[in-house]
C-alpha cells in the first residue's frame, strides 16, 4: 500500500475526515480514528476494518454514508451529494455541500405533503430517463432543527461517535418512499441569506460544474473514470432543470420555500 494518500477529504479546520490509499487490490480507505475500509478495484466489495472502540452503530453509518456511494462511483453509476423528494409527477434533487440545510428541507417536506427517497447521496438511474433511486430510510439533522421540526413520535436511530446528529428514523411522521422517480429539477442550495426564497436557473456549463461539484467521485486520478463522470454530469445537466435556491435559514420560511418549490416545479420558466 502507498504510504501517503493520493487523496484526503478535510473538514474547515483542516482535521482529515478520509484519505485514500491504493492497495495492490484496490483501494484502502481510513477514516481515522473510526474505521479503514477495503475496496475492490471494482468498487464490487468493501469490508470494513474498525477501530477497537468503534460500535457497530458507526461502522453501518460510515458504510451507508459514504462507502456505498464512493463502491458506486466505481462502479461507473453517478452518485451525487443531495437530498431528494417527491413532487407531483416525479422528485426534485437539494443539492448542497454539508451544513447547506439539505436535509432540513427535505425533512419539512417529508414531514408535510411529499416524501424523501434519500437525505444524503442520491444514485442516478438512466435506464428510463434520469431517475433518482431511494437509499436508507432515516434523516440525519442537528439537535436544534430536530427541536424545530421533529414530532416526538419520530423514533431515532442510536447514536454514532463523530457526530452529535441526530439519525431519524422514517414512519408515519416522517415520510418515505422505496420506489424511484423521475428527477425533474434540482436546486443548488445557496447560503447568502436573501429577504425572501431566490431561485434563479444556472446556465450550461454552471448546470454541470453544480452536478460536478456535489459528486461522490472514489479515484480522482483515474482519467477513464473522471472522462465518464464529465459524460454522466453532461447529461444530467442537460436533462434535468437545474436552479440556484436560497432563502432566510429561519424554520419558519419553510413552509414557504416547500410552496415556491411546488410552484416552480409546476409551472417552470
């Protein structure tokens, strides 16, 4: 295995979240302190290698979170960093770097008048279209949204150890749907903080780099790899309307933004 990492993930603070290791089968993937991860060439298998005090809990979450949509991208499917619900007539991507408020807003719509398909790595399907594939039936949200938002009667998951969210679990409050849908917009989730819910589209090549920037990618030196991704992010970013979205972080615009996402969605420019 190389000793240096050909690629690490890092927080704010510049403290490493994940690195990426070759092996002479694959690739080795540390998350430091909690768990490695070997991976196939494939991306076909993964097992997990957890730190003595890592609990099952964590190791399930990691794998879920972020080792199936890394195996996916290997795989050659598209994997991308969204939430996703249902609309009439299909679903709409919230697209978003973490703390952009994607599952927030995916939350108040599952808890209202729609469903949620995933909270945080939606597959692509182009079989029949571009359709967004559910994954895990649970809402991950900080303590103060899920004071905000979240009924009692929702059930939570246990707790892991790297993060003080809350993992909700779906039901009669929170509502989720296993069946995919036909992607017909996404929004860009924005963090200028307006008077009022702002959604412009992004032009052509903004459309892509949205998709290309919110994607889950295992081998970023893999030319082959990184020439289908371009093609992948290309026709996504052709067939699917895609927008800028930004609004007051305040719970009670909600309700709001939910109404001007029904309506755009219904009668689009």
């Amino acid at each position: 295995m190389r000793r240096v990492p050909f690629h690490r993930y890092t927080f704010e603070d510049g403290s490493v979240w994940t690195e990426f290791f070759r092996t002479k089968t694959g690739y080795l993937l540390r998350f430091p302190g909690l768990s490695d991860f070997e991976v196939s060439a494939d991306g076909e298998s993964v097992v997990a290698v957890p730190c003595p005090a890592t609990g099952d809990m964590t190791v399930e979450h990691l794998y879920n979170n972020q080792l199936v949509p890394l195996a996916l991208s290997r795989q050659g499917r598209p994997t991308f960093h969204a939430s996703v619900v249902t609309v009439p007539g299909g679903a709409v991507a919230f697209l978003g770097k973490t703390g952009m408020g994607k599952s927030t807003l995916a939350a108040s719509f599952a808890l209202e008048e729609a469903t949620f398909l995933t909270d945080d790595a939606l597959l692509i399907d182009e079989s029949n279209g571009i359709r967004a594939m559910p994954s895990h039936a649970s809402v991950r949200l900080w303590r103060d949204s899920v004071e905000a938002l979240i009924p009692e009667e929702v059930a939570e998951a246990g707790a892991i150890s790297y993060s003080d969210k809350a993992r909700l679990l779906a039901g009669d409050a929170l509502r989720y749907t296993d069946e995919p849908a036909l992607l017909l917009a996404a929004f860009v989730l924005r963090s200028e903080q307006p008077r009022g819910v702002v959604i412009e589209p992004l032009t052509g090549s903004e459309r892509q780099m949205a998709w290309i920037e919110n994607s889950f990618l295992l081998d970023i030196e893999d030319h082959d790899l990184l020439a289908r991704h371009f093609d992948w992010t290309h026709r996504i970013a052709e067939q699917v309307p895609t927008y800028s979205l930004d609004y007051p972080r305040d719970y009670g615009m909600l309700s709001i933004v939910r109404e001007a996402i029904f309506e755009h969605v219904a009668t689009p420019p």
